[in-house]
C-alpha cells in the first residue's frame, strides 16, 4: 500500500500557493496550508475538500520563529511526517528610490521572504531526516526577480537572490538525506496581486507598459510535476513565465 504524500504550502491561501495547493490534492497529496489570514486559507481548505483532499490549515507568519515551530509541529503531530515543503511564503515593498525605502520594510521583506524560507527549511530537514521512509522534497518560490531586477525592487529582488543561494545550500545538505530540493522562477501569473501588470508597470526605461500574464494554474501544474519525480530525481530550477512578458532579451 502506498505511503499518504503530505504537502505542505506556505502563502498557501491564495494565488499561487493556493493554485499549488489545488494542483497538488489533484494528484493524491494531502494538504497543510499555512498563511498570515485565516479566512484565505478556510476558503482555499473548501476547494481542496471538494477535491476529496485532506488538509489542515495553520495560520502562521513565517517571519516568526516559533509560528513556524508550531506549524511543522502541528503537522507532524496531525499527519506523521512531512513529503513536500513548498516554501512558497512572500511579500514585496512598495516602489520608490532606494534612498527613501525605511528600514522597518527592508526588514519585513527580509524577514518573510529570506529568514521564513531557512525557518521553514529548517523544520522541515528536521522531520525529513527522522522519518521513515526518510526524505522528502523541498520547492523554493525563486521568481524571475532571482535573475533580474524591476525598477525600485531592491528588497524583492536582493531576498530573491538570496533564495537562489538556499536552493544550491539545501540541495548540497539534503543529499545525504534524501532531501531533494529546487527552486521554481514565476514570471507575470496572473493572480490579484499580479493582475495590475496589465494595465502597466514600470519599465527600466522609464517608461509603464502593459506586461502580458499566465494562467496562475499553469504555475500549479509545474509545482505539481517536480513533486511527482522520484527523490533519485530533481529539478533544481525551473523558469516558467508568461511568453511574451519582457524578460528574455532587450525586452
């Protein structure tokens, strides 16, 4: 008899981690949802229970050390062990020069999408490596901000970076355990954070442009297949983003 598969998502009550979530219960996962707002995840927890999916939601800000405790706690306790980790939690910083960012909000934006990523991590490894079967699979929320700046995105674009650096980390220390992980590069996803690209964002040029966008299902679809690989099998990063969005080249 196969082993149930435990998923666990970060950023889990909408948008991509919520298209994740639904993406991943379609497939056989049972799903922990965490995030800062209890009432995204109860809405995001109905979808996935029409699915026939089990799940636990845990309301958790990942930029705090014990939230996250408790949360890898709640679901270990819940349900034994721990397949997936989609470290998928992030914010980013409203746009203005870089002289006049705060540093209250460099902070937030490091706490959640560069500390809450290695708290996350860190439980994580630590139910991995004990359980049996041992391993697991961590994916790390990287965005295409990984590779290459918007304008006025120092705190974004500097955490994003960093992740790429936890990728390659977790990845070296989970070999020997069993733990795989890779790291998955968003590019213009439709979700309602994303969805004012459409009516123009900043250019480097300075000029504000319509930027095309995805499907946000497209990017659950992926989250889903690189969970599917067996643990002898990774991707260590993927790219997925809208075509026509000014990425690639002079844009």
């Amino acid at each position: 008899m196969a082993t149930e598969k435990i998923a666990l998502i970060t950023g889990g009550g909408t948008g991509i981690g919520k298209a994740a979530a639904l993406a991943l219960a379609k497939t056989g996962f049972s799903v922990v949802l965490a995030g800062r707002r209890r009432e995204p995840l109860e809405k995001a927890e109905a979808e996935l229970k029409k699915l026939g999916a089990k799940t636990l939601i845990v309301p958790t800000d990942v930029g705090k050390p014990d939230e996250v405790k408790a949360l890898f706690a709640k679901t270990k306790e819940t349900f034994g062990r721990l397949d997936l980790l989609f470290n998928n939690a992030g914010m980013g910083a409203p746009g203005m020069p870089l002289e006049d960012l705060p540093y209250e909000t460099w902070r937030q934006v490091v706490d959640v999408n560069l500390s809450g990523m290695f708290l996350c991590a860190q439980e994580a490894f630590r139910i991995m490596k004990a359980q049996t079967p041992r391993g697991g699979r961590i994916i790390n929320n990287g965005s295409i901000s990984a590779y290459a700046p918007r304008p006025n995105s120092a705190p974004y674009t500097s955490t994003k970076h960093a992740v790429s650096g936890l990728t390659r980390s977790f990845s070296l220390d989970g070999r020997a355990f069993d733990i795989a992980c890779g790291q998955i590069d968003i590019g213009n996803a439709e979700t309602e954070l994303a969805a004012r690209m459409a009516q123009g964002v900043p250019q480097a040029d300075g000029s504000v442009k319509p930027e095309p966008l995805m499907n946000v299902d497209h990017v659950g679809e992926a989250v889903a297949f690189m969970a599917s690989l067996p643990l002898e099998t990774n991707v260590l990063f993927m790219t997925i983003m809208a075509t026509k969005m000014p990425f690639v080249g002079r844009g």
